[in-house]
C-alpha cells in the first residue's frame, strides 16, 4: 500500500511455492489502515497471465475495453522478466478506482525521404511517417489523439533546407496519465525513431528539335536559350514554376566554326534548384567570304556578314577550323590576301580613292590572329555600312568561295581584283565599282548617210539624210571629265577604189569647219572635272547644219557609192 504520493506505506511479499492461504503470510493486511486516495499495488510474476478477474470486477476508471492484459502495466518492483505486471487501484470513497501505469505505444515509419525546400510541419510530417499511438485508456473513435497523447520529437522543420543528407529523428510519447513509453524491463523510457534523406530532385526539360541554325561567328549572348527548350517541367509536386536562367558557363558553345555544336542551358525552378539541360545548334556560313588557306582544305580568313539594327557586322573567322595554322608556310614575305574597303561616294554612288577607309594586308605565314590585328587597327567594323565596296586581291587561290544563305559560289580571281558590295542580302559582286566613262550605246554615235547627190554641180555641202544628229557620254564615275574625239581611217572610197581627199568636214556651232584625215582626231564634245551627279548623262545634238557633213567638188567626182569608217574616242581629261 502506498500514499498518494508513491511513499509505501505496507507491504507484503508472496515468493514463489508459497499459497496465499498461509495465514503468517497476510496476517498484518488485516490491520492495514487506509485513507482516501492511497493506492493498492499488485505485482505477480508472469502477471500478464496471473493477474485476472480485475476486467469484471466492480472498479472505477476501467479501460474502455478491460483485459487483464491491458489493465496490467510492467512490474518495476520484481523485475524477474518482462512478464511481470503489475495493478494499481486508488481507494475512493465508493471502492477502488483503477489507477493506469501502463505506457503507451507507438509505431512509425524507420525513414521518409523529403525533398528540398518543401514546406512540413511537425504534424504534417507524423502524418508523413505514419505515426500510430496506441493505449489501454485511449479509444480512437471517440477520443482524440492530440488531446490524449503528448508526443515530442527533435523535428525541425529546417531540415528541409538541406539538399542532401541525413537526420535521425527520436521521437517521445506520453499519455494522458503521465506514462511515457518505457522498456518493461528496466522500466526506462523507450523511443521511436525515424531517419530523413534529404534529396533535390532536378527540374527538367526537352531540347528543341530539329536544332536550331546559326550564322558563323553568331554573338552567342545574342542566341535566347528560351528557342532551345521546350516542356519545363518538374516531378516536385509542390514546385509551380520552372524558367530558363541561360547558358550554363561551363558549357557555352562557339560559333567560330561551322558543324553541330552540343551546348547546355541552365534552368532553374522556382525553389532555386538548377539543371543543365544538354541542347545542340547548329552553325552554317549564312552569307560570307571564305578565303581558303593554301596548301590544305581549311579556311584562312572567313568573313560572315550580318545584321545589327540595320548596320551591317562582319564576324571574322577561320570557318572550318581554329585559325592558328598559319595561311601558308612557304615564301613568308608575300603577300597573301589583301583587302580594300571603300564607302560608296553616295547611296548608289561609285568608288574612288578618297573614299576609301581601311585597307588590311596578310602575308605568308600570318594567321587569322594577324587578320584580326590590323582589321582592328583599321577600325573597320566601326566605319562599315550597307552599300560598301570590299576590294579583294587574292592570288594565292583561283577563286574565293561566295557563300549566299549557306550555298556555295566560286568567284573565279583569275589574277584580278574582285569587288564585293555589302548588301543586307549578302555580298553582291560587282564590275567597275569606280564607274566607267563610255558612249551611251543606247544613243549614238550611229551610222551616218549622207544625201545622194548628182556629180558634176561643182563645189557643194552635203548634208545628212536624218537631219538632226546626236550621240550621248555616260560618266557613272565620282570625278567626271573627258573629251571626244572623232576621226575617220580612211577618206571616202568606193567599190572600184576611188577617193573623195578632205571630202568629210565637221562644223560647229560658230561655223567653224574642220576637215577630217586619216590619223587626225578632232575634239567634237567634253565634260570640265566635276562631281556632279547631273553630268553622269551628256548628250551632244547636232542641227541639219552642225556636225558631221560632207563638202567637195561634185565635179571632180567619178559616180558611186562612197563609204569611211568613223573613229570615236573618249579621253579621260580634266
């Protein structure tokens, strides 16, 4: 027996053969005296089997469905075997009232595995674990665990802010009475535990298929991940949104050289957590220039044009290869490419030399690296614009290879100049970038005829058949001026071999007259040195009486047709 406070007050052993019939035995519980609120303990080896009737007997407080097994709690004061129990009833005024010592129970989860950043609370994550309490005084359906059971744990919801690892959770229980979970045996208390692995799982994504194409020598900051990735995704149930963040550093491609280039772009969702998903584009010579290196099939000096904003880039670049092979080892002191930039003298304007801005030079034995060098020393990507001319002088080839969207033209050098213009089409090849001066073949000079006239009428003027005579001088070049000369090669003969000696005159407009001979070129029309772009178009009209005619004695003439070939001439003359 013992007070309310646990301090024994009788007590009384029955060791093992004994009969409780011996009267020596329980001869001093006839006199024990009790108060309100002591408490009758009974412990009985094997009291799990041996301590029975007490479900049926008239006692307070039973467990809702009383057993001598869930009526009896571990015994602590025989401690011979874990099936030794013991049964606790509290005097009241109206009898005994069953006192519970009997611990709980728990079951759990061994492991759980949580993911990084997801958000659980400690109850959330007994749920997660499966959690059952159990106890001889607690009835599930009408009673409520959080209420009944006090259950404490070294959780920590910050756990989840680990991306790997793991943590062993020891979990305490107590039951309404005050019981904690302890071992039977040595009556300490026993925990449940649970281990956490952490883990992040990766967003994902699919590379965009066919790859996508690029021109040589592409800015690759220019290039949008976005174009290469489709269906973000994650497995995460609790992850909303998943973006693209850009190239992953380590594995950024080059657009230097032509071919599929693997690259990977970083995603990342929105927890934080970042992929790199394997992508691959692919690099073509769009429109370019590729000037190949001697002596083997690779590139020496690509150039790639594209557009920024409406101006015009040019990538430099060895197309195929890394461009630190030298263009061509032999004969060092020669030159190898050579190329000229000029502005156009207007929009549609021709070439000349004042317009020109950057000229860069290789020879033998130079590497792209020595291209690049002077062509920024030049300061040509600064000073280029649509409507340049690039003169190229590249004679170590037979030709240079025009690529235009990525098809292939030879451009044959044949040891000469070759011009290009920038276009936002591409390079456009040209002839005569600096303009030509030249009679306008739509407009003269033509083949004259003169009036059939009757010999013997002595000295007369012969005129033209078309009364009115012309002829036109185009100058598309930026410095125009010239003169016209023309002349004849022969005098007027006919088909038996006769003459007409001084017979072919020109006059101009004062009257002057000017006899033509074999070998003597007069000056008929000029243009003064001038940038004028109305003067590209010069055309010289000459009335019945102006110009081309004939005068000779029609009587010193034998009958016949007459013929002379004129000689026109341009001269490039201030």
């Amino acid at each position: 027996m013992k007070e309310h406070d646990g301090a024994v007050k009788k007590s009384v052993t029955l060791d093992a053969q004994q009969k409780a019939s011996v009267t020596e035995v329980y001869a001093s519980v006839n006199d024990w005296d009790y108060e309100l609120g002591d408490y009758y303990q009974i412990d009985h080896l094997e009291g799990d089997y041996r301590l029975v009737n007490e479900p049926d007997a008239t006692i307070a407080n039973k467990p809702f469905n009383p057993s001598e097994s869930n009526m009896s709690s571990p015994s602590f004061e025989l401690n011979n075997s874990s099936n030794d129990a013991a049964l606790t009833l509290e005097m009241i005024d109206s009898g005994f009232k069953y006192v519970d010592t009997k611990p709980p129970t728990a079951t759990a989860d061994n492991a759980i595995k949580l993911e990084y950043k997801q958000s659980m609370s400690e109850e959330a994550y007994y749920d997660a674990i499966h959690l059952t309490l159990a106890d001889n005084m607690f009835d599930s359906f009408t009673m409520s665990a959080d209420d009944f059971f006090t259950v404490e744990s070294d959780y920590d919801t910050s756990i989840t802010n680990n991306r790997s690892g793991t943590y062993p959770v020891t979990i305490h229980v107590e039951d309404e009475s005050g019981n904690w979970m302890r071992n039977s045996s040595t009556n300490k208390e026993i925990t449940r535990t649970n281990t956490i692995t952490m883990q992040t799982t990766l967003p994902t994504a699919d590379a965009v298929k066919p790859n996508k194409n690029y021109t040589l020598g592409t800015d690759i900051s220019t290039i949008n991940p976005n174009e290469l990735v489709e269906n973000l995704d994650s497995s995460v149930s609790f992850v909303n949104d998943v973006e693209v963040i850009g190239w992953d550093s380590a594995h950024t491609p080059s657009s230097n050289t032509v071919g599929t280039k693997s690259a990977k772009v970083l995603i990342e969702d929105d927890r934080g957590v970042q992929a790199s998903i394997p992508v691959d584009i692919g690099v073509n010579y769009g429109d370019s220039l590729y000037f190949a290196a001697s002596g083997a099939n690779r590139g020496g000096v690509v150039f790639t044009l594209t557009d920024d904003d409406n101006s015009p880039t040019l990538a430099l670049t060895a197309g195929d290869n890394d461009g630190t092979t030298a263009f061509d080892s032999s004969d060092s002191n020669a030159e190898y490419l050579s190329t000229t930039f000029y502005h156009r003298s207007s929009t549609t304007g021709p070439i000349t030399d004042d317009t020109q801005y950057g000229t860069v030079a290789v020879n033998k034995g130079d590497k792209l690296a020595d291209y690049v060098t002077k062509y920024d020393a030049e300061n040509i990507a600064s000073e280029l614009r649509y409507g340049d001319i690039i003169a190229v002088d590249y004679d170590s080839q037979d030709h240079v290879t025009r690529y235009d969207d990525s098809v292939a033209h030879d451009d044959t050098t044949s040891g000469e100049t070759i011009y290009y213009e920038v276009t936002k089409e591409g390079f456009e090849p040209l002839t005569e970038p600096f303009g030509t001066v030249q009679f306008d073949q739509n407009d003269g000079p033509n083949e004259i005829a003169f009036e059939t006239t009757r010999v013997g009428e002595g000295l007369k003027t012969i005129h033209r058949d078309e009364a009115n005579y012309s002829f036109s001088v185009l100058d598309t070049r930026y410095q125009k001026g010239w003169k016209v000369y023309v002349g004849i090669s022969e005098p007027l003969t006919s088909s038996t071999g006769d003459t007409l000696d001084g017979a072919i005159i020109w006059k101009s407009s004062n009257g002057t007259e000017t006899t033509l001979t074999p070998g003597n070129a007069i000056e008929v029309g000029s243009l003064a040195s001038t940038t004028d772009e109305s003067k590209q178009k010069m055309t010289f009209s000459f009335g019945a009486e102006e110009g081309p005619l004939l005068k000779y004695n029609t009587s010193a003439v034998s009958a016949g047709n007459y013929a002379t070939t004129f000689d026109w001439s341009i001269v490039d003359a201030p």
